[in-house]
C-alpha cells in the first residue's frame, strides 16, 4: 500500500494547503527541540480555570512537540496537552518570583509547599529553565492596567458581550474576567484581540451588552455610574489593537488537534470562516465532529507540521479502514483504537479495543 503524503493528497482533492504565511508563531513549524521529559515537574495555568496557576508534573511526551501534563495530587482525568513552547507553562520558582498565587498539589495546606523540598521528597527534577518559552516577569500591555474595566465577548456564549474587567497581565497578555462571574469564564488575550472592546462600544454599534449578575435590566445599567460605584477605571481605547481578519480561506487544508481524543493530530479542512474564527472538519469523517476554533489556536497547524516535529498524523480513512487494531470493529468511522475521548487515563478505545 502506497504511503499517505501531503503532496499526493492536495492534488487528489484539488484543493490548496493553509498558506504557511497565514499561521502565526505558535502555530508554525517550531525553532527548537522538545527538551521535556517524563517526570519533570514546573508551573502552569488550568486550562479549565485560567485565572489559576497549579503545580504540575510531564505525564507523556509523544514523539514530535507536544507533552501531557498532570495536575499533582489529582486523577489522570484532567490531565491536558500543550505545545512544548506554550505561553501557560512556566518553570519553578515563577510564580513567586512574579508575586502570582501558586495553587499546591491536593492534601497541602495553603502556606505549606515549598518547592526544594517537594522536589526532594519527590525525587523529581525541575524542567529547566531553558525549555521554556516565556521566562519574563510580569509585563504591561501598553495602556493597560490592573483593574480596569472593558467590554468582552464571553466566549463560552460568543453572542454575549459584558461587562469585563482586567484581573492579571503577564508578558503581552491580559486575563479578561467577567464581574461577578465564575472564574471558569475568565480567558487570556493580548491587545489585539477581537473579543474585547472599550466600554461604550456596545452603545456605539448598537450591540446589547450584558451587566453583571444584580443588574437586570441592561438598559438601567450606565457605564459612569458603574465605574463610580467600582471606582475603577476604563481601558482607554487607544489601548486596543484589532488585529485584521485571518485570511484564511475556506476548502485549504491543515493539521489539527482532535479536541475530542488531544494525543491525535488530524488532517483536516477549513469548511467555514467568519473574520477571527475557523470551522475545522476532519477528512474521512463524518460532519458531526466539525468545530469552531479561533484562526490563533495553538491546536493547528500548517501541512507538514507533523513531519517536521516528529508527531504521527492521523490520515483520513476510507471505508476499508473501519477495523481497529486485532480485528476489533469500531462503528466509529476512523477510529484506530488510540486514546479515549473520556480523557488520558485510557491508552485505547476501549469499549472495542
């Protein structure tokens, strides 16, 4: 059987490959090396709660770019993968060196974790400093301070924009929280972001902006007042800087992380697109799993990202390919039998496999 490539496939399908031009930093093919390895221990933010920063330990480290991480003290289940030069990952020590709120593994008391001493009970090892990508302190996206007040897109439900205020900033990136929201709904962004906007942006365009939980009626709710009642300040408006759209087209292909089963790296196709976001469909499968991503998603890439880090790519399956591993049949069209959707602590689809 004749080896999948990416040069074979663009001229079966007749459709162009994402120009490489398009993707930015994070997304393109890497300078370094991974350097992490199993065991290795550093600081991180939650991806679930991004306002938090956990201690966390190197679980997997697939051949290419990526590694698993995991939360110490608690089950496989939340585990997560990242891009090995992640923004969200931080060696040992920065948390207190940039005055940020570590989170201590389950079962320590808050006061307690000391990292020399951790590690030595541990017996494990710092990942070095040199691994990491963002080793700078805290920094101040120009204009913005902590504190102030914005309107944002919750992008948990894109067709609501409320009030918002700046909680955290760290290198180019501000942590956008809701007020009197849950901290799960927080998100980082940098000043270009297409989902914040100057308080009276909502007014200008006509846009209904949602108050925070006590004001119920939206159209009572005055920016002058609330800032007042808050004494805070607003994010002025030169502050912000909207990047343009994305450029990306529909019908071009990529390399995308299966969100469903993360450890899979899939050959996919841009469907659909508005200005900031990309709808992502993975060839061979059915429409069902396509999904809405943003145009900067760390979780794609441009052709050829696979071969070049090393990582296997999941190539689109025919019918012939429904049959898993030890003949076991799978009613999943493509599924192989690797990874679980219910999260890393299955090596296999193991309700077949």
């Amino acid at each position: 059987k004749k080896a999948w490539n990416w040069v074979s496939y663009l001229e079966e399908e007749r459709m162009p490959a994402a120009p490489i031009k398009l993707f930015r930093e994070h997304q393109s093919f890497p300078q370094g090396q991974n350097g992490f390895k199993v065991g290795m221990k550093l600081e991180g933010l939650d991806p679930e709660n991004p306002s938090r920063f956990c201690v966390l330990t190197v679980a997997e480290v697939v051949h290419g770019y990526r590694i698993r991480l995991h939360f110490d003290g608690y089950p496989d289940c939340y585990d997560f993968w990242v891009n090995a030069d992640s923004s969200d990952i931080y060696p040992v020590g920065w948390c207190e060196k940039t005055s940020h709120k570590l989170l201590p593994p389950k079962g320590f008391k808050e006061g307690e974790f000391n990292w020399t001493f951790y590690l030595k009970n541990c017996k494990a090892q710092a990942a070095p400093k040199t691994l990491f990508k963002t080793l700078s302190t805290p920094g101040t996206p120009s204009g913005f301070q902590l504190g102030m007040k914005l309107e944002a897109v919750d992008k948990k439900n894109p067709s609501m924009m409320c009030v918002a205020t700046v909680t955290d900033m760290v290198d180019n990136r501000l942590l956008i929280h809701f007020d009197n929201w849950d901290e799960t709904y927080d998100y980082w962004c940098d000043a270009s972001s297409p989902y914040i906007r100057p308080i009276g942006y909502c007014q200008e365009t006509g846009t209904p902006l949602t108050p925070p939980p006590g004001y119920e009626d939206s159209k009572a709710f005055s920016w002058e007042k609330y800032l007042e009642e808050t004494n805070s300040q607003a994010a002025p408006a030169r502050a912000f800087k909207l990047r343009p759209a994305h450029g990306f087209q529909v019908n071009t292909k990529l390399e995308a992380v299966d969100r469903r089963n993360p450890v899979l790296i899939r050959v996919a196709t841009i469907v659909d697109k508005d200005d900031h976001r990309i709808k992502i469909h993975f060839d061979g499968w059915d429409h069902n799993y396509d999904f809405w991503v943003d145009a900067d998603s760390p979780d794609v890439h441009p052709i050829g990202w696979c071969a070049k880090t090393g990582h296997a790519l999941q190539v689109p399956l025919g019918a012939a390919d429904r049959v898993g591993p030890a003949g076991q049949a799978c009613p999943t069209r493509g599924c192989l039998g690797i990874g679980h959707v219910r999260g890393p602590q299955y090596g296999t689809h193991y309700t077949y496999v």
